[in-house]
C-alpha cells in the first residue's frame, strides 16, 4: 500500500473506494465553489452599487450600472474556473468583453480602497483571496 499510486494497480475494491472518495470529494467542492460564487457575485454587486451611488449619485442603480451588475452576475454564474480563482479580476481568462471590462475595471479601482471602510471584512477576504491566487498563479 505503501507505492500505492491512484494511476495505476488498481484492484477493483481500491477502485469502488476510490470513487466513493471522489465523489464525496466533488461533492464537497462543488459545495465550496458555490459559496466562493455567491460570495464572489456579493462583492462585485456591493462594489458596483458603491461606486454608482458615489459617482452616479443615484440611490438605485442606474441603466449603465445595472447592465454591469447583470452582466457581471452571468459571467461569474457561467465561470468554469471558479475552482481555481475566487475573483473576475483575479482571472487569467479575461471572459468579459472588451466594454464590460473596462466598465468593471473602473468600478474596481474606484470602489476596491473604498471597500476597505464601508465592507471591511468582505475586503479583507477579497485582498487575501487575491494574493493567495496571485501567488498560486505564479507557481504554475
Ligand atoms: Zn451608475
């Protein structure tokens, strides 16, 4: 058991354990992923009200800002790389399109420090996930 590799000498029992294993396993991943999903919607939506109520000076969102929000909101749903990254803008798949992403781009710069004093720990959470898959993106 000691060599035991998961690839290869499989016995048909190691086999029936290891899929049981794995599917609990994805199961419970996928759990993790959509909390990271959810999480990650709540943020950009917090960030772009922030930054429409401050620079839009509107209570409600405006057309423009809800349009981002939306198209922020489908991306992140459809995101086949939520496992490896929390963050749109931690992603090295840049799915927005080219309007979006500047949209986006500048709702981050403005509200990311801003987030620091109204969402301190979402912020706090957003800049740990950042630097962990930054650095973890580098080591690949
Ligand atoms: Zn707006």
């Amino acid at each position: 058991m000691q060599n035991w590799k998961p690839t290869d000498s499989l016995t048909g029992t190691l086999m029936e354990i290891r899929e049981t294993d794995c599917e609990r396993g994805t199961e419970k991943m996928e759990k993790t992923i959509e909390k990271k999903r959810k999480k990650e919607q709540a943020v950009v939506r917090e960030m772009i009200f922030l930054y429409c109520r401050k620079k839009h000076r509107r209570s409600e969102l405006c057309p423009s800002c809800r349009e981002l929000l939306e198209y922020a909101q489908m991306r992140s749903e459809c995101c086949p790389f939520m496992e490896t990254k929390t963050f749109c803008s931690n992603c090295r798949v840049h799915c927005y399109k080219l309007q979006m992403r500047e949209k986006i781009r500048e709702v981050m710069a403005f509200s990311g420090p801003r987030m620091m004093l109204y969402h301190p720990v979402m912020a706090v959470w957003h800049a740990a996930c950042s630097v962990r898959e930054k650095r973890k993106m580098r080591n690949d």
